[in-house]
C-alpha cells in the first residue's frame, strides 16, 4: 500500500465542501474518498472470519449485518420492503454429488469401449432443477454449432429441427464470421466481430436449449473464447443458487454442464466426424443440426435447500418533492464463492477484489453523499446485492421485483472490484457508447484530465456478467466502469499485465486476498467519479437515454 491518504484531486476541505455553480445547476466538487477506509472494509468483508461471503452461511450473517451497520452509522434510510435494510431473497441451493460421470454411447467405436468422461476433470455438470436425483437416459447428442437464433443477422442455427428430449453440444462464443474484405478478420456488422455480444454467452446457450425443450445442454469449453481458464468452470462442482420458483423444474434443462476442450475432442472422435470441420461448417448461415450418432447418459443426486439470502439497500431522500420519488442507483455485489477446495492450503475464497473492495467503495460513495450540506434532488439508492456469482440472482431478483420502479430509475452504477495499482490516465469503460452516461462520465474525467476508453478485451463479454445486466436487459441505462490501463509511472503494457494476472492467478480463487503492494490512489479517483456521473444524474433535468444503436436499447420497465 504506497499511499493511505484521503485523495481530494487537487481539492482543499473547503473546496470540497463548497457548492460551485457549475452548468446552471449547484454541484459540489468531488467528495473526499477515504483510502484507509477503503482498504479497512476490504480487509473486514475479505478476512477469514466472514469465511468468504457465500449466500446462506454464517459469511452471508456476518457480511450483510456489516454493510446494514455502515449504512446506518451514515444516516442512511432503510429501504427493505418490512423497514430494514434487507431485501428477502428466496434461494434454492443444489449440490451435486461429484461420485458421477458422463457415458457416451454409440457412433462408430460402439463396439468398443464406453466414453466415461470424468465428473470435474472432463465434464463438470449441474441441474438446476429442485429434484433429489436428475438423470440424462441415453439422450441423444446434437451438435448445434453456437446454437444462435438472431433474426436481425438472418441467423438461425436450429432451422427447426425437433429437438425435444436431447442433449444439445454448443459451442462457446459468437459465431466468429470472417470479413468477406479481408478474411483475416471478423465481420463487424455480425454479431459485433471481435467483441462478444450475448448471443455468446453460455447463459444465452443454456436459456435456448430449454426453449428447445432439450433435456440437456453441454457447452465445449475454449479458454480464448469463454473468457476465462476450465479451472474457473470446476469451481462451479460445489452448490450453485438459483432463485427459488414454484415451478420445481424452474424452466431448465435436466442436466447442464461444460465439457472441457480435450474430452469434447475425444467425442468428436467417437463420432467419426473431424471437429474441425464441423466448426467451420457452424460459420455458415446454412448451417443445421448434426445428430452425433452418439446417446449421452449421466445421474446426478442432489443435496436440495431453500434459504432467505438478502440483498442490503439503504438510501438518501432526494431533497425536490418534485423529483424525490425518481432515483439513481449504485449497486456492487457483497457475494464471494464461500469455503471451497483448498489452494496452497487456503480454503477460504476471500474474494478481497472480486468483490470487496467494490462493497466498500459503495460504502465510501454512500457516506460522501450522506454527509453532503445539501441534498441531491433525487433519491439515491444504495444496493449490495446477493448471488452476483450465481449468475447475478441478487439484482436479477431486485429488477423483477423492484423496491423502487425501474420506471423512475434514472440510471443504475454498477461497481464490479475496483482499482488497486495506482492512479491512471484512462478509465475503462465496458459497453462504451450505449447510453448518455458515458456523455457525462466523459465530462467528468476530463474534469479529473482524464479520458474514457472501451473495454481492451470485449471478446471476453465482460458487459454481460455483472448486475448492471439485470437492470440493462429491463431498458434501464446502466454506467459499467473497469478500472484504466494506463498507468502514471508505469510501463505501457502494466494495465494489461495486472488484469491478465489477476485472472489468470487470483480470479474466483483462494489467492484473491489484500495484497502488500496495492496502490488505492487510483481506486479514489475512479470512485470520486462515480460519485459525481450519479450525482449529475440526480440533479439533471432529464433521463439519461440509450443511443439508438445500443444492444438493449428499451423502454425502462419493460
């Protein structure tokens, strides 16, 4: 830690505390940030009693009761349905047991030895059906290249084909359509070329084969494409959440899983069929279904729990009747992956940046507001929400059952980890360019002398795995920062060495700790400006609206 020290950006107390006239409207100047703050609730929320923040455990007790005290040590209303800081949100956790496999029958080698692809190393499967037992019975296997359907780019995968009762194998990622002028690259005007859009994301994958009324979904994992190593997908052997539904078999397949690159290599082979080709046919327009010749079969006994996880939500009143009933949102999941396998003898999945130093950052932002002379003209909401690594249930939940209607949202700010190697010239912006907030963050660094950027790896789908997603697929805009990549004082490629180091050595692992050497300077600075684009927003007169060419561009509410 170099330096601990409050960062005003050039500002004195007065300063700060003044209210300037600035665009015809009263807006105070950056708020003092607290550094040692910061890294005091990043060191609490990630230290080894909160035994890594997952949803129903003593974790979840310790972490919620911790930001609920914080936020009412600032003043801050509570804004729970029953007048506390807490919204119920009904869970339902299935553990599968790992003594399972997957067995390929059939193809060419029938006569030969059984595929039995090993739980965990080869294949790491789910149900997220609330079922003590869930079973594949010699389902047959459909190669269904990216399993897209995406009118707006005359591109169906399924040409409707029956699919019922199958086992479905995806692969991962958008279609990658080389660009008839220069086939070295991809194809701007589908599917977003090198970035990914969500028709690539595994979700998406999952979500149509239940449309397809498949009975499984097995998605073949490429490091490259996915985002991310296989060891990160064999974190997901352990209970997974999802929200709790009357429906027991909640919309989704029987068995949903990943099979790693090798063994999908070693059922392709059982097919007879070369993989490669069958990847390049998955390229074309007329591709269709390829039926494997192959039956898959696999059991999985589940150990089957409801809980009441919560989500934390206070606010600040806005101070114009007229207005007081709109609000903005700033939200970070309090969520981490709890007490998992053991990793140089840590078991504890402390998840310090992913995503502590988010919550407390939220916290430093909700005390610089409650501690303003004046208030904003809007409310300001403050939410930490459960189950981000589940697959966002936490917000997801929220959005479908708002406290305070999407309608009057003006705009969410989602904070996803936070800045720990020093102050830089940039700021990362994922899905720049969507809505008007980037107008205003971009005012905002140029106050600062800095500049805006888009995400350096939108291949990795970055604007589709954190909770701002809830809010942007129901038309609310929503502002996504990461942190900059240009660093001062530091070599022009440390930006991208930090994050490839992060995720290849910490992320969703036990090494995700407060570390010796972070540098929360520029973490200050990148919050002092979410502070003011949401405090802008509060006082501006208009919605901040989607640029017509925007992906989720909607109505909020919808």
């Amino acid at each position: 830690m170099r330096s601990t020290s409050v960062v005003f950006v050039g500002m004195t107390m007065a300063g700060v505390l003044a209210l300037a006239r600035l665009g015809g409207q009263s807006r105070p100047s950056f708020p003092p940030i607290d550094a040692a703050a910061l890294l005091a609730h990043t060191r609490t929320l990630s230290s080894a009693e909160f035994e890594g923040r997952a949803p129903g455990t003593k974790g979840e007790e310790r972490t919620v009761a911790y930001i609920a005290d914080e936020f009412k040590r600032y003043g801050l209303e509570p804004a729970g349905a029953d007048g506390s800081y807490f919204q119920r949100v009904p869970l339902v956790g299935i553990t599968p047991d790992p003594r399972t496999e997957l067995v390929v029958t059939g193809g060419p080698l029938a006569s030969g030895p059984l595929l039995r692809l090993a739980y965990r190393d080869d294949v790491v499967a789910w149900s997220k059906r609330m079922a003590d037992t869930v079973s594949l019975e010699k389902s047959q296997l459909v190669f269904v290249g990216y399993g897209v359907q995406a009118p707006e780019f005359q591109w169906d995968d399924y040409k409707g084909a029956d699919l019922k009762g199958k086992t479905l194998v995806f692969l991962i990622g958008d279609p990658p359509v080389p660009d008839p002028a220069d086939p070295a690259k991809l194809d701007p005007r589908v599917f977003g070329g090198s970035a990914m859009t969500y028709y690539g994301r595994w979700t998406y994958k999952l979500e149509m084969a239940a449309k397809m009324g498949a009975a499984g979904a097995l998605i073949v994992h490429e490091t490259a494409e996915a985002g991310y190593p296989f060891s990160v997908v064999q974190v997901k052997t352990g209970e997974q959440f999802d929200i709790a539904r009357p429906d027991r078999n909640m919309g989704r397949v029987a068995v949903e899983g990943w099979l790693s690159f090798d063994a999908a290599g070693r059922l392709f082979a059982r097919t007879g069929k070369d993989f490669g080709e069958m990847k390049r046919a998955a390229l074309r327009r007329d591709f269709r279904p390829v039926p494997l010749g192959l039956s898959a079969s696999m059991t999985l006994k589940n150990s089957v729990r409801t809980i009441d996880s919560r989500n934390v939500v206070a606010k600040l009143a806005g101070s114009d009747p007229k207005v007081r009933d709109e609000c903005v949102l700033y939200s970070a999941h309090w969520d981490a992956f709890g007490i998992g396998a053991p990793l140089n003898g840590d078991r504890v999945y402390h998840g310090a940046v992913d995503n502590g130093v988010a919550v407390a950052g939220l916290l430093e932002i909700a005390r610089a507001y409650a501690q303003m002379p004046v208030r904003p003209r809007r409310t300001l909401v403050f939410l930490s929400v459960t189950a981000e690594e589940q697959l966002m249930l936490g917000s997801e939940y929220y959005a479908a059952n708002p406290l305070f209607p999407l309608a009057r949202t003006l705009a969410v700010v989602n904070l996803e980890m936070l800045n720990v190697h020093g102050r830089t010239r940039d700021l990362t912006v994922v899905g720049l360019g969507a809505s008007d907030l980037d107008d205003i963050a971009r005012e905002v660094a140029a106050e600062q002398g800095r500049r805006l950027k888009p995400d350096p790896e939108p291949e990795r789908g970055m604007y589709y795995r954190s909770d701002h997603f809830s809010f942007v697929r129901r038309g609310v805009p929503a502002f996504e920062p990461d942190h900059g990549d240009d660093f001062i004082g530091r070599p022009a490629d440390y930006g991208l060495q930090v994050r490839k180091d992060f995720f290849n050595n910490a992320y969703h692992k036990p090494t995700d700790t407060v570390r010796p050497d972070w540098d929360l300077s520029g973490g200050v600075e990148d919050l002092q400006l979410y502070w003011m684009v949401g405090y802008r927003v509060a006082q501006g007169d208009k919605y901040p609206q989607w640029k017509p060419e925007a992906e989720f561009a909607m109505p909020r509410g919808r």
